[in-house]
C-alpha cells in the first residue's frame, strides 16, 4: 500500500522545478497534492499532468508572503479536502533577476526585504494558518526547505543565506511548540540542484560543483523525493526538529 493514501499534502512553490518533482513524488505515494504556486499556469499544467496520471491534484495560486493569500491558499485546501495532513515549505526567492546578488554591503534594502518576505515570512505565514487544522486534528507535518548554502556560507548571497539559516531556526520552535500537538516539524538542505532548463554554462557550474561531492554527480531535484516522503510518511514519526542535509556529501555536520 502506498505510504501516503488519502493524505492531503499542500506543496508551495509547486509548480516547476524542486517542487514539482516533490508533487510527482507525493502523488505516486498516494498523497492527495495541493501544487501552490504565484504563476497559476504552470500550478494548472503541473496539476493537469498528474491528474492524468490518476492522481487526485488540484491547483491553487498563491503569494506566500500575503497573509491574505495564504489564507485563501489552506481554505481552499480545506474546501475541496477537508484537512491537511503535510505542508512542504519550498516557494522561495532565489533566481535572478528577481534576486540581485554581491558583497552584502552592496545589496539594497528592497532586494533585502524581498527575499525575507518570500524565504521566512512566507514559510512562517504558511506554517502558522496550515496549524491550525493541524492542531484540530491533533496530527501533521511540516517540512520547511532550507539549504545547504547555511553550512557553506555562500558568498554574494548574504540575503538568501540568512533567510535559509532563519528557516532552520524557525523550524526548531515550531517542533517545540507544536509537539503537544503530534505535529512534526522538520527540514531538509539541498545541495546546489539543477531544478530548472539550464545553459551550457550553467550545466558547467554543476559539474564543477559535483566534484566537491562524495557522489560525484549533478543533483537534481529528484534526488530530494525520498527525504520528503519520509519526513511526511509515518516512518519519521519519532523525528522532529531536524534538518536533513541531502547534498551528496558536499558538507558534512
């Protein structure tokens, strides 16, 4: 039997990318997949192409940032579903040109204020309203995607780095304070993953990167599937404020 069946895991950031293979992921477990995404075409087309494949998906847009939005996002959840079982938190801001990038004393407030209103305020906003039918249940999970650029101090990315070490720290009093609940909440760091279409030099990047790995290969998105589905399934349900590094061995802590 799938680990998963008729568990209603909502998944921000759903629709490309890290998030859409952990959609396909869920879906093949047997989960019943909410795809959350600000660009309600690609939610569509991701939820379309499992739903085709027999799986039970719909699509929601959200901006995880606006409380408003989120809000709408866990009851329209709850309209179609009547509760919620798993909260992925992966919608992040990341990519140029969205983010700019440099020496921290070169980056601006507003580029600044971006991503910690996407990266933390929107993984908190998300995680508080999911809570609250998970508090009513007395049951659930939370995973919170943060990244390996914590431990690794990546340079030129002082704003993303900060918001994914602050996700970590949020993960851990979120697992305090919702224990007496039987929720469980945890993390998990990717390595550098090559999640969307990418260039030659791109590809080189990733090539170069691997050889600082212990398995020597390019990460890809599903390569972080398993960790998901283990932090969601009933097999981790002794396990608690943690973060997974899942990078091939590229750090170790």
């Amino acid at each position: 039997m799938p680990r998963l069946k008729d568990k209603v895991v909502v998944v921000t950031g759903g629709a490309q990318g890290i998030g859409r293979a952990f959609c396909e992921g869920l879906a093949k477990e047997g989960a019943k997949v909410v795809v959350a995404d600000i660009d309600q075409g690609k939610a569509d087309a991701t939820a379309l192409a499992l739903q085709k494949q027999g799986a039970e998906v719909i699509a929601v847009a959200v901006d995880v940032a606006s409380e408003s939005s989120a809000a709408q996002m866990i009851g329209g959840t709850l309209s179609r579903f009547g509760r919620i079982d798993g909260l992925i938190n992966n919608a992040a801001m990341f990519q140029r040109p969205a983010v700019k990038r440099g020496p921290f004393w070169e980056l601006g407030a507003d580029d600044w204020d971006r991503v910690m209103a996407v990266n933390v305020r929107g993984t908190w906003l998300c995680a508080k309203l999911a809570s609250e039918p998970m508090r009513k249940q007395r049951s659930g999970s939370i995973v919170n995607i943060s990244s390996g650029t914590v431990h690794a101090g990546a340079p030129n990315f002082a704003h993303y780095v900060t918001s994914k070490a602050a996700v970590i720290g949020l993960t851990r009093v979120m697992s305090r304070e919702l224990g007496d609940y039987d929720i469980r909440v945890n993390a998990i760091a990717p390595g550098l993953t090559l999640s969307i279409e990418a260039d030659e030099a791109r590809v080189a990047q990733h090539k170069n990167f691997a050889m600082m790995r212990s398995i020597k290969r390019i990460q890809a998105p599903e390569d972080l599937v398993g960790a998901v589905i283990f932090f969601i399934s009933e097999d981790s349900a002794f396990v608690t404020g943690q973060t997974l590094l899942v990078d091939g061995g590229a750090s170790m802590t």
